[in-house]
C-alpha cells in the first residue's frame, strides 16, 4: 500500500532544534563527549514550592478534567499578573484560556485566526515553528527579514513592505530568539499602527518574559490600547519558572476571538493537566524570588558566553537584551554557511550550536549559542571551539 501523507505535513520540515537535541542525544549514546549549546532548556530544576504543590494535588486525587479554560483560581491569578506586569486588562472568566504549552496555545491561535490562502508576517530570524504552524493552518508564513547591524530591530517600514491583501496577522516574540532581542516602545506603537491600519491580529509570544537583561522592560503590545483589541497574548511557565517538562501555557485576549480559540482548545486536548495547574497556581502566588535567582545566573552567564565569543577569531556577538541565547556573527571565521560551521563544529569540537539558517531569512551568517547550560560547560565550549578555530587557521 501506498501511504499518501496529506499536504500540510509533507510541505513541513521537521524542527531544527529538535533534530539537534536528537543528534548530541544519539552522539553521546555512542560514547561521543559533547556539549550542548543547541538546546532551549533551562538547565535548573523546578522550584521546590511548585513541585510541592503538584505532588499534594496528586496526593488529595486532583487528577481529572478541569474545565477546558483552566480552573478558575490559576484564571484569576492570571487576571491579575496581565494587569500587574503586563498592563493588559483580562476577565478571569471570559479572556484567558490555559493550554498544555505555550506551543499549543500559539498553535490554536494560528489555527483561529487563519484561513487557506491567508498570510502571517513573521519577523525573522524568529523562532523555528511560527513557520510550520503557518503552512498547517492551510497559510502562508512571510518573512519579514531584520537586519543585525540594526540591532535586529523591527519597523514599519519594513513591514510594509511585505504587506499584501491577503495578510491577516503579524507574530511578534519578545524577548525574541534567537536574537535576543527585547521589543520597545517605538517598535511596539509601529506594531500597533500598523496593524489598525491594516486590520491585523498581532500574536504576541512573550515566553522570555521573565528572562531579561540591563533593566530592559518587557513590553506587550496589547497593553497599547490601539492594540488590545486584536492581540492574542501567549506567555507559559516553561522559561522564566524552569517549567519545561510542565507543559504549561496560557493565551489571553479579547473575548470574543477567545471564545473561538477555545473551541480549538476543547477539539484537541480538552483542558490542561489538573494536577500541573496547582503547581503553576503556587508559581504565580508563591514566593518570586527563585526566578529572579535563575535570571541572575543567566545575567553572569550572558557575559561568560558574549565575552568568550568576542575573544574568538573571526566572531562577534552583541549581547542580548533578553532570553538565553547569543546570537553570534561567525562569518569571519571563513564559514559562509551556518549549516556548515555547525556540522563542522559538533563533529571537530563536540559543541551543539543551532545554525542561523534554521531561523530563516537574516539568520545566515549566525549560530545560536544557547547559555541555558552551567558555566563550567560554557567555559568548556569556548575552549573546545577556540581551540578548533586556532587549528584551522
């Protein structure tokens, strides 16, 4: 029998990130000593108040459906960190939807507010699915490319040029991998203005919220009241509360296009995992100063990794406004293929590094260096990649 896949699935690569977590998972099988710089994981362990509150709900039977919105007590927390941090106002009951993952929640969206033939503008380099998600929503994914010696920076300017009358959204992420890059307040009013202008939805990830860098405030677009009314917020608890393997997320908007993805929600997964809700419940309302501890860390890192990277011959690398990776320029090293410089790398040096070109159009040139990792693992990279880069000279 011929098995015929459908269209949407045969027109999708398979995620880059995840195929190099495989190979240095596959490498290291084989006995092969390699560091990972590729991955997007934090590297600490939950905090223990969280995972406390996990365990007693599983313990008192809290263990079956929830409703498909969430329950309403981490409802009502969300409510009120939008209004405290984010400036964004959500009613509990009617503007939020709790989902198994910030992916799922973004991928809902992507599938309520997308049509067959509809277009999506996609700053780039942007993260690797936002793509994917597009083309399995029956739409296409524009790129709007960004220039690095602009600091990555997006403008009206530039969206407007990729505009068509068949866009229907735009996906902002911010703090943004692989960049780094954290949104401000004239790159977030041109987002605004240009999506009235145009009748846009803006689908705002904001995941590296927590994770920023030199004071750089974190600033969501629907907190602009231009904005509010078209922007589906998507944040989770994977990053900022080293809740990855937590699946954890939520998206809030206005009611009415709510409403609607929550029918995606409810013909999909149904509701998130009861037992994981009390944990996020007690990451939200318990003590903060676990993430702030984690950030501090990322910051010392960041400069162990950005330092290192600009002693190395023939790269440069800025640092980043926020998340946990540095993007850096590798192009004189004589590599004019990111691809390359990452394959010859692991194989070399044993360093995991993700090729700029997985991020699309403005990613050549770049690898991704994640600093999710300890530094004496950071510390070892830098000496391993130096000291293949000295060789090859």
């Amino acid at each position: 029998m011929q098995h015929r896949l459908s269209n949407r699935i045969s027109g999708i690569e398979k995620s880059a990130t995840y195929d190099i977590f495989d190979m240095v998972r596959n490498l290291r099988t084989q006995g092969a000593s390699i560091l990972d710089l590729g991955g997007g994981e934090p590297d600490f362990s939950t905090p223990p108040h969280i995972t406390e509150a996990a365990v007693a709900a599983l313990s008192e039977g809290f263990t079956h459906y929830t409703p498909s919105r969430g329950i309403p007590e981490l409802l009502e927390a969300l409510s009120e960190k939008l209004a405290k941090d984010n400036g964004i106002h959500a009613e509990a009951v009617s503007d939020i939807i709790v989902t198994p993952s910030a992916k799922h929640a973004l991928y809902i969206c992507f599938l309520s507010v997308l049509d067959p033939g509809d277009e999506i503008l996609v700053p780039t380099p942007s993260w690797v699915s936002y793509g994917a998600m597009a083309q399995l929503a029956g739409a296409r994914p524009v790129p709007v490319p960004l220039a690095a010696d602009q600091g990555f920076r997006l403008s009206r300017d530039r969206l407007e040029r990729q505009v068509s009358g068949a866009t229907k959204a735009i996906v902002v992420n911010t703090p943004n991998n692989p960049t780094g890059h954290v949104l401000d307040e004239d790159e977030a009013r041109d987002i605004a203005e240009f999506a009235a202008a145009h009748d846009l939805f803006v689908i705002s990830d904001e995941i590296y919220e927590k994770i920023r860098y030199g004071g750089a405030r974190h600033l969501s677009p629907a907190s602009l009241p231009s904005c509010a009314d078209r922007t589906l917020t998507v944040n989770g608890f994977s990053k900022g509360y080293a809740m990855t393997g937590w699946r954890l997320g939520y998206v809030a908007g206005p009611a009415g296009v709510i409403g609607d993805v929550l029918k995606a929600q409810q013909h999909t997964v149904g509701c998130a995992g009861s037992f994981v809700q009390r944990g996020a419940l007690a990451a939200l309302t318990g003590p903060q100063e676990p993430v702030q501890d984690m950030a501090d860390e990322y910051a010392a890192r960041r400069k162990l990794v950005v330092d290192g990277l600009n002693a190395l011959p023939g790269v440069s690398c800025s640092a980043p406004g926020g998340a946990f990776y540095a993007f850096a320029d590798i192009r004189g090293t004589g590599f004019d293929d990111s691809a390359e410089f990452a394959t010859w790398l692991l194989t070399t040096a044993g360093v995991a590094v993700t090729p700029g070109t997985a991020f699309g159009p403005g990613g050549e040139g770049h690898v991704r260096l994640s600093f999710a990792t300890s530094r004496d693992v950071i510390e070892q990279a830098l000496d391993r990649v130096g000291a293949a880069l000295a060789a090859r000279s």
